[in-house]
C-alpha cells in the first residue's frame, strides 16, 4: 500500500485557456454595487457577541475587531452603513458571519491602513493584508518565526478555462516586479520563482525574478505539481508546502502587496473571469464584497430557473445556492452553467474501470478509496488508501465512467477527517 504519494502517467489532456489574443485593456470594469457583502471567519461566531452594529458607518480600509472575545478582523473595501450582521455557512459547513453594507458613491479612507502597512511589525501590519485580492494565507509567508526558502509567484491559473493571473501577468507587468522585490526583503530574504505558461515568458521576463514555465496542461499549476515539476520536491501526505519551506502567492497578490505597501490604501477591486454558457471566457474588475447577482446584471447575463452558480473553474470550482454570494478574495472565477449542460451525478456502483487511478496524477487508488468514503469510514481512508495525498484537482471526478461524484467524497472525507483530529486534540488537550 502507497504511504507517500508519487506520480503516475495517463492522466487526461485537458490545456489551460490561454489569452495570447488578448489585448493589455482588455478587462471590463463592473460599477460600483449599492450593496457589499463580506464574510468573516470567526470561531464559533454569534451575532450577540459582535462590536459592530447596524447603523455604523465604516471607512474603506478600516479595519474592525468582530467581537471583543476573538482576535478575528476583516478589512472593509467600501465607504458605508453596515445594514445587516448575520450568520451563514460556507462550503462543508464552516460557519461565518455576513456583514452587509449599504455602500456610498465615494469611498472615504481610514488612515490606519497606512500606518499599519508603513509599520516595521509585520505581526501588526497583516491584520490588514488578509482580506487582499488574491491573497488566501498572508501569514504562512510574512511571520518571521517561520521564514520560508523559496516563494512561488504562480502566474497561472488554477482551474482550466480561468485567465485571471494570467491577465495579470500580461497587464500589470510593472506592479508585478515591485511586488516581487517586496517579497524578497521578507524575513529569510527568500529565493522568488514566478511560474508562468510559455506565452508568457516575455512578461515574465520583466519582473527580474527567476522565471520558470510549466506545460499548460491540467493540473500542472497546482501548488503539489509545480513543487514536483519544478522544484523536484514532493509534498508528504497530509503536510502543505510549506513544511518544505516553500510559500505560495498568486501573481494578483503580489500586486495587491505591492499597492498596499506603495499606496497606504488596500486594493479593493479583484479580477475574475467570468465564464458564461458558452464557455466563452472574459475578465472583469469588480469591487470585492459585490454580490455576484449584481455582477451578472452589469454584464447583462441572465438566469434561468435550473441554471447552476460556480464560484471557480469546472474542475475544482464550488456550487452556490444564491447570487447573493460576494466577490472575495480568492474568487478567481464564477462559471454559469446552464441546466441542459450539467453533468448530473448518479446513484450507480463502481465498475471498476480504472480510469481514475490512470488519471489521478499522484497515482491514489482511487477506485479503493471512495468505497471506504461511502461507507465513512475516514480513518482508514487515509491509513490504507491515502485519502491525504489527493491534490484536489477532480479528475477522478471527470473521468468517472458511473458518474460517482468522487472528489466530492473526498472533500467530505478530509473535512470528516480534520474534524476527528480536533476533537481528539480537545480531549487530550
């Protein structure tokens, strides 16, 4: 039985949407909605408890304390009244609370932002960076406890038919080269990698980092596939990157920190690549916290009853129930599908085909592997058939010949899994 992951070969060729006919503007600006949503992550939140009321007025680039009994703050990207705090729940249940905002015209300021990101203390400086476009994890790659070797720009996008770092990389050469030179005066003085595909080596060029391309095939940008491909390192099972001591950031973060730092103001607007039903793609700059039900009405896209809200790419992106869902951070896509195009899943056994263990890119035995998620049996999933060396990029899913929704299992069992771990450590604790 494999106890560490290893890659295998036969996985199916699916390329990356590239934007070698794009020109540099080609990017549609959305207005600014009169409604901003954001969503923070707090432990175990309750509306009860939160310093925030309705009515207060908040500043762009404010920062606020969501309660006085956690340490958890976001950062607001528009000038407004706060009009509703409530909780909601995210992807496998993970609670959040929603702050709505009755946005003004004109943003005002908050001074703070500033002077935090002007300060020499990174710990105080990146309470304010975390909300920033395309910045999931700020943390893993400023604390000075834990200095990384190497930080991975990627300029390229994640899911097939997504242009947004691409796009990036292509106009916003300049404000990527300023970013990178921040990231190599990080604690460490780190080596800096910027991946891109061959297209766009020229722009790359421009940034003075190492530059390194990466065959754009499906999943070859995922953090697991470049640290393999181009770093020759592979990720034990169960850890992240970063316990190799290598950080990763999206070519639109480094732009975000380089904003922040140069201008004293965050950056509020996020690109997406907005994907419609004719798998035609375009790149919009919206304000984060915009509903994604007013980003649709800008760009004069309808719904119909049945259609299906994705926030990502067709291999990895995550269904939403309501066009109330904002914008954020790492909302990189939102896919329309419409309801004679989805592929349903269906209630039929495994036939043992083997067509996902000959795509899955780190050789998993996935055919064993979702019997035992079916029957939840979570721990023995990631003893026996190596439940936490999946990389996450649903080609199992893809090639599924019965039409099992196999990475779906997956999630769930990781998820099922983390929970075992918690609670253990709770009760050890």
């Amino acid at each position: 039985m494999i106890k560490k992951p290893f890659f295998g070969f036969g996985k199916p060729k699916l390329d990356y949407a590239g934007i070698e006919g794009l020109e540099q503007g080609e990017v549609t600006d959305i207005p600014l909605s009169g409604r901003a949503v954001f969503f923070v992550e707090a432990p175990h939140p309750t509306v009860n408890d939160v310093s925030l009321q309705v009515g207060d007025e908040i500043n762009t680039g404010q920062n606020l304390q969501v309660s006085p009994f956690s340490k958890a703050t976001f950062t607001s990207m528009v000038t407004g009244s706060v009009i509703d705090i409530s909780k909601t729940s995210g992807y496998l249940g993970k609670q959040y609370l929603s702050v709505g905002i009755d946005v003004s015209e004109e943003d005002q300021w908050d001074d703070a932002f500033s002077e935090a990101v002007q300060s020499p203390d990174l710990e105080k400086a990146d309470r304010y960076l975390g909300g920033l476009p395309g910045i999931s994890n700020i943390n893993a790659l400023i604390h000075p406890e834990t200095p990384l070797e190497t930080i991975v720009v990627n300029g390229m996008d994640k899911d097939l038919l997504v242009t947004t770092q691409q796009m990036v990389v292509k106009s916003q050469a300049d404000d990527l080269k300023e970013g990178i030179e921040f990231l190599k005066k990080l604690p460490g003085n780190p080596k800096v990698i910027l991946v891109v595909p061959p297209h766009l080596s020229a722009e790359a060029a421009k940034s003075e980092a190492q530059v390194q391309t990466v065959t754009p095939s499906y999943p070859n940008s995922l953090p697991e596939m470049i640290m393999k491909d181009v770093l020759h390192q592979v990720v034990p099972a169960g850890m992240d990157c970063s316990s190799l001591g290598v950080g990763f950031i999206d070519a639109e973060g480094v732009v975000a920190l380089k904003s922040a730092f140069s201008e004293g103001k965050p950056p509020v607007t996020k690109m997406v690549s907005i994907i419609g039903k004719n798998e035609k793609t375009q790149v919009i700059r919206v304000r984060l916290g915009t509903p994604v039900n007013a980003v649709l009405d800008a760009l004069d896209i309808p719904l119909e009853q049945g259609d299906r809200l994705v926030m990502g790419g067709p291999m990895t992106g995550r269904s939403i129930y309501s066009g109330e869902m904002p914008v954020l951070q790492d909302t990189d896509a939102i896919m329309i599908q419409g309801k004679d195009q989805l592929a349903l899943n269906e209630d039929v056994p495994c036939v043992n085909c083997g067509e996902c263990i000959r795509a899955c890119p780190v050789n998993i035995p996935v055919n064993m592997l979702v019997r035992l998620l079916e029957f939840s049996q979570y721990e023995e999933a990631a003893n026996d058939y190596d439940l936490l060396s999946c990389i996450e990029c649903g080609l199992c899913s893809y090639v599924c010949e019965s039409k099992i929704p196999v990475f779906h299992y997956i999630m769930l069992g990781k998820y099922e899994l983390s929970l075992i771990k918690e609670a253990e450590e709770s009760a050890n604790g």
